[in-house]
C-alpha cells in the first residue's frame, strides 16, 4: 500500500502564500499521477494540480498562482506552491497518487487552508 502524508498548511491573509508539501511511502511503484485536490463542506472534492507523466494540469481557478513540483529524483514527494490566495482558495487540501501496481488512488488525510480577507 501507499501512505500519503501533507504538511504545510494553516491560515494567512488573503495575498499571501503558503507551500503544501505531500510525502509518500510504502510501495511507491507504478505511479500514474500525483496531484492536489480540495473540499469544501457541501462540494465535491475538486482538482487544484496533477502531475501525470510529463504533463502538468490546473484548474482554471489556479493558473498562473500555483505551481506543483515533484521529487523526480525521490519520487516520493509533491509540493503545490501557493501564491496569491484568496479567501475562495480556503479549503482542506488533499494529496492523491495513482497506481498502476495497485490499480487504485490513495489519498492523504488533509491539511486545511484558511485565507482570510
């Protein structure tokens, strides 16, 4: 199995920047991608970035204010880079990886993101 743990996350005012950061172990074979997602109460949980291969994909919402980099040379870790948040960016994060050796995601516990106005 995969285990995913995220760091990073917290409050800060609205234009300010914090840096998610997501660790992986366990059988870390066959990754398909590894990606950010978000949640709100009441809403699906929606993709922020993915990487997957050698494509990198936002959500509208993102671009251009965030950016996912990943370990290439551990492969264990996926940060996501957040600038310019706005109170809307306020929600509980989560990291996701897929594998093919497993044919299943994983995903980590959260870490929440409160940006205030």
């Amino acid at each position: 199995q995969v285990q995913l743990v995220e760091s990073g996350g917290g409050l800060v005012q609205a234009g300010g920047s914090l840096r998610l950061s997501c660790a992986a172990s366990g059988r870390t074979v066959g990754i398909h991608s590894v990606g950010w997602y978000r949640q709100v109460p009441g809403n699906e949980r929606e993709l922020v970035a993915r990487i997957s291969g050698g494509t990198t994909e936002y959500a509208d919402y993102v671009e251009g204010r965030f950016t996912i980099s990943r370990d290439s040379a551990k492969n264990t870790t996926v940060d996501l880079q957040m600038n310019s948040l706005k109170p809307e960016d306020t929600a509980v994060y989560y990291c996701n990886l897929y594998s093919w050796y497993f044919g299943s995601s994983f995903w980590g516990q959260g870490t929440q993101v409160t940006v205030s106005s």
